[in-house]
C-alpha cells in the first residue's frame, strides 16, 4: 500500500511517542511506501529529518504550534466550549499541506499516529488507521480523579466531558484503530462494538538497550526516566519526593536519587536541592544513566497506555519498583519481572529491599530482559502492526 503517516512531530528513537512513531513508520516501510507529515518546531527543520529518508518517499514537515502559555491556550479552549486536546494540534497549515499531498498523490491509507492529530480531513476513498497511543479521556478523567487543585480538577473534569464523545467519533471514523494492550482492547471494544481494534505494543531497541557490562552499579542509586513535560511523570516524581523518598532515606541514608529526563519544570529542578537527589535534565543517551542504577522507579499515579521507561529499564536488566498504574497494561508478573507498590510505605521498604539484596535484583532484571526479548522487540511489535494492515486488507477494511 502507499500510507501516508500524520503525526504530532517528527518521529526520533530516542524519546516518547516520538520513539513508537519511528519505530512503527520504519516496519511501515519493510512493506509499504511511506510519506510523512509532521508538525516540527523550528529547530527541526532543515536536515532534522534526514534519520527518516530511509523509510520514506517523501517528508513534508509544517510549522508547530507556537510556544506559549498552555495555561492560557486551555483556559481559551474552556471559553469557546472546546476540547484544548483535540484543538491544540489542528491547524489550518496544516491541512492545507495534507489535502495538496492528497490530491496530488494516490494514497490508500493515512495513518494517524494519536488521536490529537487525527481530527484532520480526509477524503472518504482513502482508509483511515488511527494509533491511539493513549485512550485519551481515560487519561483525562484519571487526571481529574488524582488532582489536587480545584482548578485542575475543574479544568479535566470539563475537557473529560468534551474530549470523550469526539474521541470516540475519531475512532468510528477510522477503518483500524490500534491499541498498546489487550486490556485497552476490550475497553475500546465495547465503546466500539464491530470496530476492528487490533494490539500493536509498545516495544524497545533491544540492541540499543542492551545491558552495559563496562559500566558498573552505583550502589545505592535510584533513577526515574521521564519526560518531564509529561505531566504525569511529574506528578510521581513528586509524589516520590514527598511520600516516599524520605522513607527510604530514612532506612539508607547513603541512598541517591537521579532523576533523568528532558524539559523538567521548575519544581522538578528544585528537587535537586533535596540531600542526594540529582536532576540531570535532557541527557544524550538514557542507557549510560540506567546502567550505573540499582533500582528503577515508576511512581506513577495517573496515566494511560504503558509505559516505554518499564521496557527500557528490563532490557538493561534493571530492578524495577512500579505502583500498578505504571506497569498497566504489560504482560509483566509482579514477584518476577518487577515489583508492584501502591502504598508509599510498602514502595519504599520494596526499594530499599533491593538496594540490600543482589540476588534479587538480578533475578528480577533477567526476567525482565527475557521478557522484553520475547514480546517487546521493536521487530516484534511491528510485526503485528503489518499483521494487522494484511487482515484489515484481506477483510475488504470492512469493520
């Protein structure tokens, strides 16, 4: 087929959506002619996509949103009674650019990668393919139910309420909507009875994340992953800070915390005044960073999907202590891939647990890594991406 990917940026393999977007336009191609359009902010412009030639015919990139208040931009959504998720990446240039590409190019399928671009119009003889990375307004909603703030809570109570019936609209308008889990799958399944839904996971670059026998363990540190422009990273890591770090602190006072990851707002950098915590901010690579780690944490609270820091952090062999909100949706056992706390207490003793006992760690971080080789290889989960356009194409896309 000629499938012409949309996404909200350019896809990289080095970061968050970005990473599923690269890796999944890549197993596009091993079959399929693949076009690009993407959002790119000005610094990726020029030879920022020259990682993507390989894969594609064509990358036709438009200008994203400019940078200002989001806080403003959400208040505006709320005054004109619109969803600030499903507005925010819309833009006419960008339509524009999709409906010259579309007419001057046959194209049997765009594929949407997330629901916040896949408000955009497209002729009714081409095949819609939605990835939806999230379902969006589970997140919203869980986001309501975990602020604190009246105003936050205000503000995804009522994008909760808009975002939900568009989302699903989306959806029925697609000929193949995927899922990062089988658990997203049912749910999706009843919202949308005869839809064809289909599970293409998240997954990791086994090689690129393999375990680094050359660095050695610092003993005994902790490290959190995140894009800290994410709010629910942020909101665990402080939910760490404050609930759970002084417990374990308490137990090892020579235990150090690296918190590691791209655009951390001004309460992430404040953590770093706290006794032995760092905040590196954005780093070349992660795997150095997971390496010299004892014992990864997810502390998460709210969120949707499943988490790529989980994959990373078992390809590299690394213990791993999640609340069960992190590891969601990953065919991961709690006692032998990683360990599951909810209550700060019981997350804290877990991490200490692991700081004290190598056995332990290194029994959780091989099956861990077993885990990952068998069913989150990149090769993998694109496998089932193509598996899933041959049926959609041997069932004539009929839902």
């Amino acid at each position: 087929m000629k499938i012409l990917v949309v996404a909200h940026s350019l896809p990289r393999p080095t970061w968050g959506a970005g990473t599923r977007n690269y890796h999944l336009l890549r197993a596009l191609a091993r079959k399929h002619t693949v076009s690009l359009l993407a959002l790119v902010r000005p610094d990726e412009r020029g030879n920022g996509a020259d990682h993507l030639r390989p894969y594609t015919r064509t990358v036709l990139q438009v200008d994203a949103p400019a940078f200002g208040s989001k806080r403003a931009s959400q208040l505006l959504a709320l005054a004109k009674g619109q969803s600030y998720s499903l507005t925010s990446q819309i833009l006419p240039a960008a339509q524009d650019s999709l409906d010259q590409e579309l007419t001057q190019n046959t194209y049997d399928a765009v594929l949407f990668e997330g629901l916040l671009v896949a408000g955009y119009r497209v002729p009714e003889d081409i095949h819609i393919i939605l990835d939806e990375h999230n379902i969006e307004h589970e997140l919203i909603h869980r986001s309501y139910q975990s602020a604190r703030g009246w105003l936050r809570r205000g503000f995804n109570w009522m994008e909760y309420r808009r975002l939900k019936p568009q989302e699903i609209a989306r959806c029925q308008r697609a000929d193949l909507v995927l899922v990062t889990s089988e658990r997203e799958q049912l749910l999706m399944k009843d919202t949308l009875p005869g839809k064809s839904v289909r599970v293409v996971p998240n997954g990791v670059d086994i090689a690129a994340f393999a375990p680094y026998p050359t660095i050695t363990q610092t003993p005994p540190r902790i490290i959190f992953t995140a894009s800290f422009d994410y709010y629910p990273n942020v909101q665990g890591a402080l939910h760490f800070a404050g609930n759970i770090w002084p417990r374990i602190r308490d137990a090892r006072p020579d235990a150090t915390w690296h918190l590691v990851g791209r655009n951390p707002p001004p309460e992430i950098q404040r953590l770093g005044a706290l006794p032995g915590v760092t905040v590196t901010g954005s780093v070349p690579q992660v795997q150095p960073h997971l390496a010299a780690a004892q014992v990864a944490i997810v502390p998460l609270l709210t969120g949707a999907g499943t988490r790529l820091k989980i994959l990373e952090a078992m390809a590299m062999r690394r213990a791993i202590v999640s609340t069960a909100l992190g590891c969601e949706g990953l065919d991961c056992i709690a006692g032998e891939h990683l360990l599951v706390a909810d209550e700060p207490e019981k997350f804290a003793a877990s991490v200490v647990q692991l700081l004290g006992d190598a056995p332990r760690r290194g029994s959780l971080g091989d099956h861990g890594r077993a885990l990952v080789e068998e069913r989150y290889s990149w090769e993998y989960c694109g496998s089932q991406l193509l598996a899933a356009l041959d049926a959609a194409q041997e069932n004539g896309w009929r839902i």
